[in-house]
C-alpha cells in the first residue's frame, strides 16, 4: 500500500532530524577521536560511520529490489546475530583502507542516496525505514560519545 503524503513528509522529517542530530554528534569529534582505533570494542568512530553507511546501503539496494519487483537481496543467506556480525565485520575490514574524509563522503552519500528512494518510491513501509536509520542511529549514539577523549585531570 503507498503512503500518504503527510505520513511520508513526517517519516522524511524524523529521519532527517535524527540524521542531523548524529551527524553533529560526529562532528563535535575531533579527526584524532575518530579515527582512535579500540574506542567502540575494536572499532574506531570512523569504522561506526561505515557500518552505518553500509546499512543505508543494504536499504538502498532492497528497496530498489522490490520497486523492480526482484526478490530482495540481503547481505547474508542467514539472519543470526554470528552472521550478521561476521558481515558487519568484512564490510569494516574490506574499507579499513579509507581515508576519514572518504568514509565521510560514503556516510553522507549513501544517506542522500536513501533519503532520495523514500521521497520518490510510492510503496515505503514506515516502520522498516526508521529501524534502518533512526532506530540504527540512536543504537550507535554512545559508540559515537565513547570516542571522546576525556581532557586529563
């Protein structure tokens, strides 16, 4: 069923707000505080960005899947939580080579990108699209404030 316009226009608002919310929080961080390796378990701020990315990109792709009608393509045969993290992993390791300001770009892309299908695509479950941003968003916030150095006493 597609969407009404004022439940789109207030899913592309929250959403957006959400965004905006992490992407200060990112920004309040210095290069160094991103890219500290071991601040969120083994990864870095900037490895949180990718993973994020790469969801907004798995989105991106299923929804692009269903508006041609393709049975959707997720990134692992099996949904455990082991293959889920060994996927989030290889998606890490498999960008580790990026530049910040490239992980950026990505970051702020893929979100463009997705942002972009749910204004445009008239069939958008609601409930999906805020588990895929803001709720991903708010589950990453604190890895994001664990990245910051605390001044020294």
């Amino acid at each position: 069923m597609a969407i009404s316009k004022r439940k789109r226009l207030q899913l592309l608002k929250d959403i957006s707000a959400a965004f905006l919310q992490l992407s200060k929080t990112i920004s309040s961080l210095s290069d160094g505080e991103l890219m500290r390796p071991g601040s969120v378990g083994k990864w870095s701020g900037k490895d949180v960005m990718t993973h994020i990315a790469d969801w907004e990109g798995v989105y991106t792709g299923i929804l692009k899947d269903r508006d041609a009608s393709q049975p959707v393509n997720w990134p692992t045969e099996d949904d455990t939580d082991e293959a889920l993290d060994a996927w989030n992993e290889s998606q890490v390791i498999a960008k580790a080579d990026w530049s910040l300001d490239e992980v950026r770009e990505y970051f702020e892309q893929t979100h463009a990108d997705l942002m972009e299908l749910l204004e445009r695509l008239p069939i958008i479950d609601p409930d999906e699209a805020v588990e895929f941003t803001k709720y991903h968003y708010s589950m990453h916030y604190d890895d994001f404030m664990a990245c910051r150095v605390k001044p020294a006493r």
